[in-house]
C-alpha cells in the first residue's frame, strides 16, 4: 500500500487509487488500515480539507478510481462538496463516508448522484467490503438502514444544483456565507461585475429572484437539520 499526503507528488502506479477527505486523522488512519489489509494493491492520498481534494483529483483525474468524502470537513457545506466533485470531475466516483447514518441522509446522498454511503460506524471490515463493491460499479448503502425514498422534489433539486457550473457553486456557497460581490470577486480574482453575471444566472438556474432565496435553497444542501452558516449579504 502506498499513502501519501495531499500535495505530495505522486511517485508510484497504484493499481486502485483512493482519494480520502476526512479532517480526522484518526478516521483517516482507521481507512487507511482497512484499506492495507483487503486491498494490498491500494494508494490511497489523504486530504484533510475540501480545497486538497479537488487539488489531488485535478492533478491526476485520470489515475482516481474513488473518492472518499466526508460530509463535515473545512471547504464544505454539507453536500456541496458532492455537486463541486461531480461538477469538476463528472467520471470519478464520489461515495460519502459519514458519521451521520439516518435513512433521510443516506437517500438525499444517493439522490444526489452519490456512488455509495459508507456510516463511519461500520466495523473497518465492513467498511473495506463495501468500498469494494462500490469500485466494482455497485451503489452501495447500510443493507440494515432504513433508507426512506428521496422526496419528490429531491431530483429536480438535483438537477437544478448540476446545472450549476464549478465556479457557480463556489459563488453560491460565499453568498451563503454572507459574502458581498466585491469580497467574491476579490476572493476568486476576477471582476464585480463578472460575479454579477455569475449570480444572475445562478438566480435563474435555481429558479429564486433573490440572493437571499438561493441562500435558502442552497440550505437543502445541509445535512443533520442544521442550517448553512453565514447571512445573506446584499
């Protein structure tokens, strides 16, 4: 097995290379020995923050066969995290590995275009079968949760958020975050009136008339009843 931390450059060919987004070192390590001892073959890259994530998977989008991704870790708001991997890098597979396990979740993660959902309570056994069902092309869920059927409305909110382009779900997030347009284009480098033109069509893409209603609807993105962080600047 071959690991290597988030920015270091890849010297090896891993047979199955394995992306893991989790801030917890200790879930890291965990993965990590679960991993070593079913897949001797596995190189596996650990990133502690959304941004080191898309980092690694652009370097080498090609040599990603999975991306293991926590839903609470710095750079993410809930699901964000899913819809910016499956913006950026539609081909590479995305399961969440999270703490939280109620059917609610697990169906808006499999909704959601989710590859599988891995509960971090599963034992490291169980947690290695199941990432391997999910490279062998399964959508892989807990056989004992009580899955309940995404809400109807689920899949339009899908494809609403899809439609969104990488930097305009970026821009959302910081409007979410309260952010104004000048900190935004600051922020990302570019003009005010280039992030105008982003929220403009970020309002018409969600079908909202205000920042604040996109807020609103980017909160379903939220996982554990919580609600996004931040104000609505205007």
């Amino acid at each position: 097995m071959a690991i290597e931390e988030c920015g270091e450059e890849s010297s090896r060919d891993g047979t199955v290379t394995i992306v893991i987004g989790d801030d917890h070192p200790l879930v890291q390590a965990a993965l990590r020995d679960a991993l070593g001892k079913a897949m001797p073959e596995v190189a596996i890259i650990e990133c502690g923050t959304l941004d080191g994530v898309m980092t690694a998977v652009a370097e080498r989008p090609e040599a990603i066969d999975l991306v293991l991704l926590d839903l609470n870790m710095p750079g993410t708001h809930g699901f964000a995290g899913l819809f910016l991997m499956q913006a950026h890098h539609p081909t590479v597979p995305v399961a969440i590995i999270s703490a939280l396990q109620d059917g609610g979740t697990i169906s808006r993660a499999l909704a959601f275009g989710a590859s599988g959902y891995i509960p971090k309570s599963l034992s490291m056994a169980a947690m290695a079968e199941a990432i391997r069902a999910i490279l062998s092309g399964e959508v892989w869920a807990p056989p004992a949760s009580a899955v309940i059927p995404a809400e109807a409305d689920e899949a339009d909110l899908a494809r609403r958020f899809a439609s969104l382009s990488p930097q305009q779900l970026r821009i959302l997030m910081m409007i979410v975050d309260g952010k104004l347009n000048k900190q935004i284009a600051a922020d990302l480098a570019v003009s005010e009136q280039t992030v105008k033109v982003h929220v403009s069509t970020i309002l018409r893409k969600l079908n909202v008339v205000s920042r604040t209603q996109a807020a609103v609807v980017a909160g379903r993105l939220a996982v554990d009843g919580g609600q996004l962080a931040g104000g609505v600047g205007m």
